[in-house]
C-alpha cells in the first residue's frame, strides 16, 4: 500500500440497470464510472499516476472481456492474449484526447 492506496473489499451483483462509463470531474480529471445499480464506483488517480490508471483500465478491460466471453460464450468474443488492445493511443497531436490544450 502507498499513501494513494485504501484497501477495501466488495462482492456485488450487478442490477438491471448497471452500466459503465468514462466521464470527467468538474476539474475536468477523467474518471471511470461503474453504476452497479444501486451502488456506484469511481476509479481515479491523482494525475502524476495517471499511466497506472491507463494500465489498469486495461487490463480490467481485457479480464472483464474473458469472463463475458465465459458467461455468454455466443457474445462477442474475449480478445486474444496477442491481440492489440482497442484503445485509442493518444500522440498529443491536435484533435487527440487531451492534446491541444
């Protein structure tokens, strides 16, 4: 644990009503937002650190990929472990996310 660390547990289910998506906080700091339905999480790091969030995004994204591809098997198919990921890389050029400013 570092000092951005709280350690804590949680088992859920999500409703019929969850969802997830990216947003941003009113100082305009990108945030993921999982709506479990009733209970909300919202992941952030301080922006020093905003590569580890890059890095964890990921690789939640890969994971939560593999256990739909269980759950539902006729779905959408889980990416391989040699596939690319499908995030878009940012070459703060002008018209990326976040380049330009």
């Amino acid at each position: 644990m570092n000092e951005y660390s709280t350690a804590f547990q949680m088992a859920c289910v999500p409703g019929p009503d969850a969802a997830a998506g990216m947003t941003r906080l009113p100082g305009g700091g990108p945030v993921l937002v999982v709506y479990l339905d009733p209970v909300n999480i919202t992941i952030q790091a301080p922006p020093v650190r905003s590569r580890e969030l890059a890095a964890f995004c990921r690789e939640l994204a890969r994971e939560a990929a593999k256990l739909a591809a269980q759950i539902d098997p006729d779905g959408e198919s889980a990416p391989s472990e040699v596939t690319r990921p499908r995030h878009a890389l940012v070459r703060d050029q002008f018209g990326d996310s976040g380049a330009g400013r």
